[in-house]
C-alpha cells in the first residue's frame, strides 16, 4: 500500500498490515488528475488535480495524520496485477481510515442540495461512503458540509441505504443481495466493468480484473456472491421494470440496474421448504427450487425471499423449460401476464395441489431453443362411433377461460348444410375450436354429448375433459351415461341442473373444470381386462408425454384419440383463432376419431404410442 507523507508529499510504500493512520480521499475525477508516473514529474504542480491532493493533504495534517491515500496516484495502473490488488483491497483500505474527505466539486455550501452532486451517482463512491467510519463532506472551496452520521438520516433517505448500515451499528452483510445491489442500482461509471468491481467490497468478495469483458464481469461478480451464499434474493431482480423484457434470459441480471425495485427485498426468516444450496456448473446455474405450474412449460419458482414486513408471501420467478436434448431440462427465466417477479401468497402455495420441487439447469446464456407452445388446444376432428353427423354438430363445448359454452357452427350454418349440401351436415368442414387456458394446469374444455334413448344401455362415450397435469403433458378423461352426475371430477357435473346453470352459476361452473381427475401415476392401474372395467367403472384416463403427446387406441370403445403438437403455419387465420396464437408456434391438437381394430388378434392393448391407458374406479382415485 502507498501513501502520500503529508509534509513531503511524497509516496512511501507500507507492508500489509503496517501501514501507519491515515487519511482517505473520496473524489469524482475529472480532466488532470494525478497518476503514480506523474508524482515524481517537476511539472505535477501545474496539474489540476494535484490542488485537491494538496488541500486533502492539509485537511489530514489538520487532523493529526501523517498520511493521506488518494486512488489517482496511489496506484500504479500501468500493473495490472497492482491494479486488481488495489481494487480487491480498496473496500478494506477505505474501511481502516481514520477519516475519508468527500470532495464534492459540484456542490457549495447554502446553494446546493448535497444530494444533488453527481458524487452520489457514481459507482465507486458507494463503497466510499459506507467502508469508512468517518466521512466529512467538503463542498467545491474545501467548506466543511457535515459528518456521514451528523447527516446519515438524509443520506439514507438519499441514497436508499440502510441507516444502520451507514453510520456503522450494521455491515452491508446483514442486507440481503438484492438490497445492496439496489444501492448501486443508479449509479454509474466511466467502464462497464466498474459497475462491477467497485461492488466487491460491499459483497466481500475478490476476482480478477478483466477489462474489456463488458457485461460478463456483472455475472462474474454474481458467480463470486453465489460461491459463498445461498441468498435467494440475488434472482429477485426485474428487468421488467420499465415495462420491458428482453424474451429469455438466464437467472444471473446483467447489470445493478435491474435490482432498482429491490429495495425491500429480504431474506424470508422461515424456508418453506429445504431446497438446498445452488452453484454454476457447466450446463448452467443449478437449483432445485419449489415449482407451481403457471403457463405453458412455465413455472412460478419460489424464492425464499419477501418484501419487508409482508412475512405472509414469497417472491416468485418464471422459468420455462425449453426444448434441450440434455438428460435435464434446460430451463429460462421469462415475463409471464407482463410480471418478471410474482408476489404470491404462503397460503396459496402451500395448498397448491402440484407443488413441487424442480432442479433446475438455467445457462446464462440461451442456446436451447424456446418451445413456442401455445397454452391451450385446438380441436381439428370429433367422430365419436356410434354417433351420426347429426347428433355430433350438436356437441357442446365449455370454455375454462370464458365460462360459456358454444357448438362447432352457429345454427344458419346448421340449417344451411340440411338444406343444401347432398350430404347434410355430413359435409361441413372440421371448423377448429381453441381451448385456452387461463393459467397454468388443470382441465381447459368440456366436451358434452346428450346421451339419446337410441343408446338403451348407455354405452356411448357422452362427456370428455382435456387439461394439461403438472407436468405440461396433455390429458383426457373420458365417460359414459353412467358417468356423467355425481360429486367429484371423475363425473361431468354435480347434476343435469348444475351443469344447465353453469354458465350462469360459476360455483357450479367451476365443479366441471376441477382438477383433482389430472393427478400422479402413483395409484395408476393397468387393466388387461378394459372391456369388462369400463362395464364396471364407467370412465377412464388418458395421459400423454409432454413432447410426444397422446396417441392411444382403444379397442372397446372402437376410439383413436390424439393429442399432438402441430406448428402453426403463416397465414393461418381460422374463425375465433386466439390473438396469442402466432405463426411458428406449436399447438395441442386434438383428433378424436372412430377406430376398429383389423388386426384380427383380438388382444387388447392397454398403451399404445406415446400415451398410457389407465382405467380407474371411483375408489381408485378418491377412496
């Protein structure tokens, strides 16, 4: 370490650990200042940064104190190696004065709010002013302005930083991540890669120097943090703060910036869960958090974090899963409904059904290519066996997202195609019907049948439910007359009248859209026998993979059903087509179709494709 001596203004060079007392200069710099070189140069007195060095050094003198340490020429910065060992120890340096002088060139006395001065916008000041014990402000003449504690409420009001923190009864360590990357949320500085290192005293980390790495060195400085804690809070920042989202992105920020909102983030005192620690590998940040299923292969992950005093919620981010050929998923963090951070309730999370623990693999930089789902299905083909055309333009279709109800064609259409076309409503085209989903996962459509006295035994398939489960992978439960009253979601509706007034009624609406029937395959039973279950147990349930979807033939029933994803082409515009729906994205198409098996064999099969055939009673599920 060197200092200036007081009296000879000359450097002397200490040991670490025997440095003598000294004073520190905090300064904004400005056009000729004094480098190391310069020092030893006859001609330094004709420099203008050499008069504030001059004055720093009185004031010292002043104070009692041999030495004074200023960074301009202190510091040899044609080393690199000096260099990043001054910056790695410049917080400590500060920290170990005796007092700093804050020279505010910009600032003078009865004219000027102190606040006001660019000093406080910048970078490396924000270490300069909390580090030492002592700070005395100095306005543009060298007037005394006032101490760091004598003015440390309105500092702290200034500035957003803690006020304990500032006058020293707290270290910046008892404030979460979030909290201190927000103090230097505003500030800036001549390089990019000084936003970073001028906050490693504040987070008590060391890294290299790497000029000219740009934006990496803000992730590096993450990377350090992350080495040796477990703060949640560090992914709490909201790049959606102005409004915009820059589509995917890893869970480290790529700048202070993005924590400007955090000031109020904390460490939530209580876990919900244990979900271990985090680290960087080489397929990205790894971590296993507590999911609850919000969107289309996207997930509210919760932090275990909160804004002050509001102990009763968790901060949450989205992640997406996107398409990887990695054995685990590779996942990005995205704005979802506008929000990059989501408030949610303790309460409501903990009665989430389909919470889980995920672990996650989030690369900084996106390679793995974004699914470009879309959240909902497409209904392209319904011919169920043992249905006429006539009876199946009568089909009825309710909507989770709208709560109403709806047929495939309006009845001009209908009675057009009676009138008109040689084969009736035979020939009506497959017009496509959209099932968004509002959020997350659960059941999306309804498909009702009204049974008909032509099916004396009620056999026929009459009512069927398509949803997504926790997983994002495609579902149907299917039923037959038998199936379709009763008081939990393996029926259609409670009664005929709770499903008339549905629409009318949403706490009987609701009962057709409920989720519990979309549950894990712990329980899960394969039958060999299906014919003589489905005689018993009236309904069954068809799960998909949630790439490969659905694809599964029933013998029986005499059914094919598929699920699959179809991309949307360009110009694809149908009658109802949902905004949201764009080209290039893939959709959850359904085809439900009748089938008979030509094989001959007789054998019933009780998977086939990529789905699972699974036959249940009521006892099996909700016993």
């Amino acid at each position: 370490m060197r200092l200036i001596n007081v009296r000879t203004m000359q450097l002397e060079e200490f040991h670490s650990g025997q440095a003598p007392k000294y004073a520190i200069l905090s300064h904004r710099w400005e056009l000729e200042e004094v480098s190391f070189q310069d020092m030893t140069d006859p001609q330094i007195f004709g420099k203008k940064g050499y008069g504030k060095i001059q004055s720093a050094a009185w004031l010292a003198k002043n104070k009692g104190l041999s030495y004074l340490w200023v960074d301009t020429c202190c510091i040899d910065k044609n080393s690199s190696s000096e260099l990043t060992e001054a910056i790695n120890s410049m917080y400590r340096w500060y920290q170990e004065a005796e007092i700093c002088f804050a020279f505010l060139t910009d600032v003078e006395i009865h004219k000027h709010e102190i606040s006001t001065s660019v000093w406080f916008t910048r970078g490396w000041t924000l270490q300069e002013l909390i580090a030492p014990r002592n700070v005395a402000f100095h306005d543009k003449n060298w007037v005394f302005l006032g101490t760091k504690e004598q003015l440390a409420t309105y500092l702290a009001q200034a500035t957003g930083i803690s006020l304990d923190v500032l006058v020293g009864k707290s270290n910046p360590s008892s404030c979460s991540v979030a909290q201190r990357m927000s103090w230097a949320a505003k500030r800036k500085t001549e390089r990019i890669e000084d936003r970073a290192y001028s906050l490693l005293g504040i987070f008590d980390v060391s890294m290299p120097m790497l000029y000219g790495e740009g934006e990496r060195s803000f992730t590096r400085l993450q990377e350090e943090i992350i080495k040796h804690s477990d703060d949640h809070s560090i992914f709490a920042w909201d790049r959606g703060h102005k409004g915009f989202f820059g589509g995917y992105s890893g869970l480290l920020a790529t700048s202070p910036s993005q924590f400007v909102m955090c000031q109020s983030v904390v460490r939530s005192s209580r876990e919900l869960v244990s979900t271990g620690g985090f680290s960087i590998t080489n397929v990205g940040l790894s971590i296993q958090l507590l999911t609850v299923p919000w969107g289309m292969e996207t997930y509210l992950s919760i932090l275990n974090c909160n804004i002050k005093d509001r102990h009763h919620e968790r901060l949450g981010i989205f992640l997406e899963r996107l398409y990887s050929s990695h054995h685990e998923p590779q996942f990005a963090r995205v704005q979802y409904a506008g929000a990059t951070v989501q408030p949610v309730l303790l309460e409501q999370v903990m009665k989430d059904s389909q919470r889980r623990i995920r672990h996650v693999h989030v690369r900084q930089t996106i390679i793995d290519p974004p699914l470009r789902r879309w959240h909902g299905f497409r209904l392209h083909e319904l011919k169920l066996p043992d249905y006429n055309a006539q009876e199946l333009v009568q089909a009825e279709f309710r909507f989770r997202s709208t709560l109403r109800h709806r047929l495939r064609y309006e009845p001009e259409e209908i009675q057009y195609a009676q009138a008109y076309l040689p084969n009736g409503v035979q020939g009506l085209p497959p017009r496509p019907i959209f099932f968004p989903m509002p959020s997350g996962r659960g059941t999306a459509v309804v498909i009702y049948l009204e049974p008909s006295k032509k099916d004396k035994h009620g056999e026929r398939v009459c009512w069927m439910k398509f949803g997504f489960d926790e997983d994002f992978c495609p579902m149907c439960i299917m039923g037959r007359r038998r199936s379709l009253w009763g008081g939990n979601s393996a029926h259609l509706a409670v009664t005929p009248q709770s499903f008339d007034d549905a629409e009318h009624t949403p706490g009987e609406h609701a009962l057709l859209f409920r989720n519990d029937w979309i549950i894990k395959n712990a329980g899960d039973v394969h039958i060999k026998d299906m014919a003589a279950l489905w005689q018993s147990r009236d309904f069954c349930i068809l799960r998909g993979h949630r790439d490969r979807g659905l694809d599964v033939k029933i013998p029986f029933l005499r059914m094919h059903v598929s699920v699959r994803l179809e991309p949307v082409p360009e110009g694809y515009a149908p009658y109802n087509k949902p905004d949201s729906l764009l080209a290039g994205m893939q959709v959850w198409t359904i085809n439900v179709n009748s089938w008979q098996d030509m094989t001959g064999n007789g054998r019933v099969k009780t998977a086939m494709g990529a789905g699972e055939l699974l036959v249940r009673s009521l006892d099996d599920i909700f016993g």
